[in-house]
C-alpha cells in the first residue's frame, strides 16, 4: 500500500486476507493510525472499506472496470464529519503524490509494470 498510498508508513494488526470482509487492519501515516475494516469485495472487481482516524474518516469504494486492452478504476469516497470534509477535498485536488488522482496514477503504474511481468 505504501507504494502508492501517499504518507503511508506501515500496515499493522492485519486479522485476514483482504478478500474476506470482516478483516481488519491499521494503516499508519507517521503518528496517525487509520483503523480499517473490509465491509465488501468482490475480486477482482470491487472492494470496499471503512477506515478513520482524527483527519479523515469514511468509506471508500474502488471499482476496476475493464476498458479496451486495461482496466479503468473508479473510486467513491464518502467522508464522515466536517474535518473529514475539509481534509478530503484537500486531497482531491490536483496530481501531486499525496493527492488521491496521484495515488492513482503510482497505483497504475504499480498495475502496468505488473502486466508486463506476466506477459
């Protein structure tokens, strides 16, 4: 996760695999721990997971959809309390590593690089 999730130090506490709802992990950011839970997954097409720390809170939704010769990931964000609100926005805006259109550019990279290694 570390290598496209921006500010990420570390996965902890991890109780399953991912693709079993129900498990739970902690993310940490520095100082701040994330405590997330799969609430759903369908692979390889969907996961959904609630997580939440002081800064930002909520659900998040990731869809992989195949689009010609790829795959066109959508991801919905539904935030809880207004520092959530605040801080989401901050991340939604523009390409930079940290914001969420830039872990999703590391990630397809992650993604193409991998693809190339099994064809």
């Amino acid at each position: 996760m570390k290598e496209w999730v921006g500010g990420v130090t570390g996965v902890t506490d991890v109780t399953g695999p991912m693709t079993e709802p129900g498990t739970r992990y902690i993310t940490h950011f520095g100082p701040v721990a994330s405590p997330s839970e799969v609430l759903e997954v369908e692979p390889p097409r969907r996961i959904s997971t609630r997580f939440g720390s002081w800064i930002l809170k909520g659900v998040s939704t990731a869809t992989f959809l195949p689009e010609g010769t790829g795959t066109r990931i959508e991801q919905d964000m539904e935030t809880v309390g207004l520092m959530s609100e605040i801080t989401s926005r901050l991340f939604s805006m523009g390409s930079y590593k940290g914001s969420y259109q830039g872990e999703l550019n590391d990630f397809a990279k992650l993604a193409e690089a991998e693809a190339r290694k099994r064809s």
